[in-house]
C-alpha cells in the first residue's frame, strides 16, 4: 500500500474517533440526538459501501476501508457506551429505538459488538480487493439488518 493510503486511512481512524468520543460527550446532554449522529454516521458509509456492492460506483480499496471502519466504530459506540446513549429517559421522545431494547440490554449491545467487528473485518478485507470486500460486507449488512428488524422502530 503506498504512504498516501496509509496516511488517509489513518486520518481517517483518528478523526473516526475523535467523532466518537464527541458523541459520549454529546449523549450527556441529549442522548437520541448522539446517537442519531451515529447512525446518520452508519448510514451515509453504507451508502457508499453500497455503492460499490451493486456496481454503481467503481471500486475504491482506500474509501471502502473507512467507510467499513466508520460503521465498525458506529458498532464499537454503541456496544460500549450503551448507558450513556441509551438512558432509561430516552426511551421516549421523538426517537426510532424500539422500548425493547432496555429489555434486552445484552442482546442489543452483542449485536453491537458483532457488527463492530465484521465492520473491521470488511475494512481489512478491502485491501484484498473488490470480490473479498463484498463478502465481508454482505456479512455486516447483515448485522444492520438483524439489529434493524428488532431494535428499530418503523418511520
């Protein structure tokens, strides 16, 4: 990998977490609007990521790896500062979060997790080209859609 990739992909994980610890800190004072930023976050990599799933973009090894990363650290946010962005107070209020997913606390946090890690999974794949990146991907799509359909509510 040349110097110039390594350097975007590394500004990219350090402003990736900068993002993060900004959500935190955010999630104190309003904690559906933190973690609004963090799926609008999700969601704008995904449509990239998707991009280059269904052809309509060409391949980029570089933007597929930290878009992939963006939602890993989307998935790490969530897994480990549930309390901070899922307080009880925020059951309520104009928020998409199904009320089951204070019942299922530990459930909600492993799809978290799982999706932190075949986010990553598919960050690194990219390196190895467009067929091994769509793979990975589909996985972690995957885990979007899981956490979806049971922690989401309908818009």
């Amino acid at each position: 990998m040349k110097f110039g990739k390594v350097a975007r992909l590394v500004g990219a994980a350090l402003m990736i977490s900068a993002v993060g610890l900004a959500a935190v800190a955010v999630a104190a004072d309003d904690p559906i609007t933190a973690r609004r930023a963090v799926m609008k976050g999700n969601g704008g990599a995904a449509k990239t990521i998707g991009g280059f799933m269904d052809g309509s973009v060409p391949f980029d090894a570089a933007k597929a790896a930290e878009a992939a990363m963006s939602i890993s650290k989307g998935g790490h946010e969530f897994a480990s500062n549930f309390d901070a962005l899922f307080p009880d107070s925020s059951k309520t209020g104009d928020t998409h979060a199904n009320p089951v997913i204070w019942d299922n606390k530990d459930d909600f946090k492993a799809k978290a997790a799982a999706l932190e890690a075949d986010a990553g999974a598919a960050s690194t794949a990219a390196a190895t080209g467009a067929d091994a990146f769509k793979a990975a991907a589909g996985k972690m799509f995957g885990n979007c859609k899981g956490c979806h359909e049971k922690y989401r509510l309908a818009m």
